[in-house]
C-alpha cells in the first residue's frame, strides 16, 4: 500500500546509477573542525529537512547513538534544537560521560526509515564524525541514499549541493566501491573521483573542465556532475583529474 501510494513521486535512486557502481553512497571530508552541540544539532536538523524534501514520503528518524539516562529506552530523534543538541552531546566521542569536548569532536548515527514500515524499509543512513583533533584523518559526513524515492537527477544534485553548502565540506562527492576497489593499489584520492565530485576552493585541487561533466559553481567550492552516470564515465573523468592534479599529495598521504 505503501509503495503504491507513492508510486507517483519518483524511483528509487539506485536506479539513476549504472549498476556496476555498485554501493553508491555521499562522502563529504569535513577536514578536522571544531564543533558544539548546538553549532552540529543545527546542521543535523537542516540535513533532515533536506532529505525529506529530496524523498517527500513520511519518515521516522532514529538516533542511535541515545542515551538511555537522556531519552530513555525511545530513540526516535528529537527534533527540537535543545533536545537534539543533548542527544549530540550524549553520543560524542569523550572520556568522561557527559562532557562534551569539542576538540575531540563527536560520532552521530540516523536513520530514516520510511514511517509505516515498522522499521523494515530504511531509505536514509546517515553518520557524521569530526574534531579538531581529527585532521589526518578528515572523518567525514557519509550518507546512504539508496532506497530512497526521488523525482530525478536534477532533484539530487541539487539535495546535494545543498548539503554541500550546509556542511562545509573541504572535499566529497558520491562514490562507490567499484571505483575505491579498482584504485585499490593506486593513489587513492580522499574521497575517490565519483559521479558527482566536489572540492573547496583552498582544497589544493582542480576539478578538470571535460565534456563529461557540468561544473556547478557552490558558494565554497566547485561541483563536478558527470552528464552519464556510469562506471565507464567515471573511469574516464578520474583519469583526467589525475592527470590534471598529478604530483598533488592526496588526503591521506599529507593529512
């Protein structure tokens, strides 16, 4: 009944890939920031309003990360600022419980699942992990999107670009795991060359001009989004930024 209901909104995303992509998800490199509770439950709560904007059906969004001594044995997310800041708080990364350290950063998990399911179909997961003290390692905002009904490319890349502004990421896109296991013994660019590529403007990266993709100019960076969204295209732009950007120490290597 579900599915019939909201036949007329869109696919799901999976869908616009070529299935050789294989696990496509969005990475964005936040770069080692610090951050508060209050500063993250504003960005998370717009995140949502993104998402269900992107997938208009009803969804019930769950934080893992709850603390049964916060919010009891219910871990549906809050969605006040003040309640949703304690529950970032109750799931940051931190020695003593109940101090929050913005140096050493935080971890969230969510999930959205579609509202009438009873849990079984989940077209949203979303993680995000940062802290001052996590520079090497640029932990990042993932999102898995896949069971998610959308109304077209051009509704996604535009849910992404708005992500993109709201995080403020230093590099991201999305990605797979055809291409991280392809460029398994290569350098390996932090994240990968994808369907969609996004670098800031002080990432140290060009994103090559190419008949393959469209540059979308964002306010802190520049969007590269592949006109055909398959692993072919994607090889052939990832050897052109490679060539463009060769000498460049990737993200993993310089930290």
């Amino acid at each position: 009944m579900i599915a019939e209901e909201y036949d007329a909104i869109g696919s799901a995303a999976a869908g616009l890939f070529d299935p050789a992509l294989k696990r496509i998800s969005l990475g964005l490199q936040l770069g080692g920031r610090e951050a508060g509770p209050d500063d993250i439950a504003a960005r998370l709560m717009s995140t949502l309003e993104v998402l269900e904007g992107l997938d208009r059906r009803p969804m019930e969004w769950l934080h893992v990360n709850y603390s049964d001594q916060r919010l009891g044995r219910d871990n549906t997310l809050p969605r006040t600022h003040r309640e949703l800041a304690l529950s970032v708080e109750d799931g940051a990364r931190k020695y003593d419980a109940g101090h929050f350290s913005p140096s050493w950063g935080y971890y969230i998990l969510v999930l959205g699942f579609l509202a009438g399911s009873a849990r079984r179909v989940c077209p949203f997961q979303i993680s995000a992990s940062d802290g001052e003290q996590d520079v090497k390692s640029s932990d990042p905002l993932s999102l898995r999107f896949d069971e998610a009904v959308v109304s077209g490319r051009e509704v996604l890349v535009d849910s992404v670009a708005a992500l993109i502004d709201l995080w403020k990421p230093t590099r991201g896109g999305i990605s797979c795991s055809a291409i991280t296991k392809k460029n398994r013994d290569q350098p390996v660019w932090y994240p990968p060359v994808g369907v969609l590529t996004y670098f800031a403007h002080d990432a140290g990266y060009v994103l090559p001009e190419d008949p393959l993709v469209d540059l979308r100019p964002l306010r802190g960076g520049n969007l590269a989004v592949l006109k055909t969204w398959s692993l072919e295209a994607v090889q052939e732009y990832e050897a052109a930024f490679r060539k463009v950007n060769a000498g460049i120490p990737n993200g993993r290597a310089s930290g």
